[in-house]
C-alpha cells in the first residue's frame, strides 16, 4: 500500500504492461553506444536499432507470446479479446514475419530497410487504429488495447519514416 492507501502495482508488472516503452529505451541505448564507439551515422543508427530492437526481437516475441500457451491467453485479456480465438494466431504470424523482417533490415540495409520500415509502419499504424476504434466503440480500456502499446503502435511507425526520409536525405 502506498501512503495514499492505493495498491502499488508489481515493478514487474509494470514494466510487463510497458514493454514498449523497455524496447524503445534499449534500442535508442543501443544506438547511443554504437554512435559513442563507432561513430556511425546517427539517423541511421537509431533507424537500424529500432528496426532490431522493436520491430525484430519486440516482433518476434509478440509472435511468440500470442501463439504460445500460456501466455497466449494473458495476451488476450490484457487485449481485452477473448481467449482462444484463431484470430489470435493470425496476428502472431504476422508478428514473427515481421520481426524477421526487422532483424534482417538491421543487417541487410539498403533497400531491405526501407521495405521494411514502410511494412512495418502500415501494419503497425493500422493497429494502433484498430486499438483506437475498438476503445471508442467497445471502450475497451484493456492495458494493451489502450496504454502505451497503443501509443507505439502510432507513434513509432511516424518517427520510422523520418528516419527513413531523414536518412535518404543525408542527415
């Protein structure tokens, strides 16, 4: 209990429930290093570490944690969905395939990247969309169905593209 009488959340929880914003964190981290060492190209950099980081092992696990058992089901309900629907395993195919794609891009580059951010994004935004509709309509107030998953969902396809455009332009 706190000294307002409220419950204090789990530091775990916490976290688990804003696992975007811990991707986030680590990949701008990574970057951070690899520019301080290396001295590669900032805008690429950062571009490349989200592409690793969320896209790639975010992607991958996503993919994971909504096929799988039993994660599968708290998944769900922190959606706010019904458990078991093979709906559910859609989206984790295309989790995986993207975080593939995202692994890959930090690796290949070029225009590998530039595919790859613009999948991502579209898929992601449509997403977040989705979230959004979904908490107006059915006001859906579930933890990844309208916390900081959502804002990702929206923001990071955004700061992906101009990156990209950054990035083509020669910044």
């Amino acid at each position: 209990m706190s000294a307002l009488g409220k419950t204090m959340p789990e530091p775990g929880k916490t976290l688990q429930d804003h696992f975007a914003v811990v991707f986030f964190a680590a990949a701008l981290l990574c970057a951070a290093a690899e520019i301080v060492i290396w001295g590669t190209p900032l805008v690429e950099t950062v571009l490349a570490w989200i592409l690793l980081v969320n896209i790639g092992v975010q992607g991958l696990l996503a993919g994971v944690s909504h096929w799988y058992e039993p994660s599968a089901k708290k998944v769900a309900e922190k959606l706010g969905w019904a458990p078991g629907s093979p709906f559910q395993r859609e989206v984790a195919a295309a989790d995986a395939a993207f975080g593939v794609l995202g692994i890959l891009a930090f690796f290949i580059r070029d225009n590998f990247l530039v595919a790859t951010v613009i999948g991502a994004s579209v898929m992601l935004f449509l997403m977040g969309i989705g979230h959004v509709l979904d908490l107006r309509k059915n006001q859906n107030d579930s933890v990844y169905n309208a916390g900081t998953v959502v804002w990702f969902d929206l923001l990071l396809p955004v700061l992906m593209c101009i990156l990209l455009v950054m990035g083509k332009a020669g910044w």
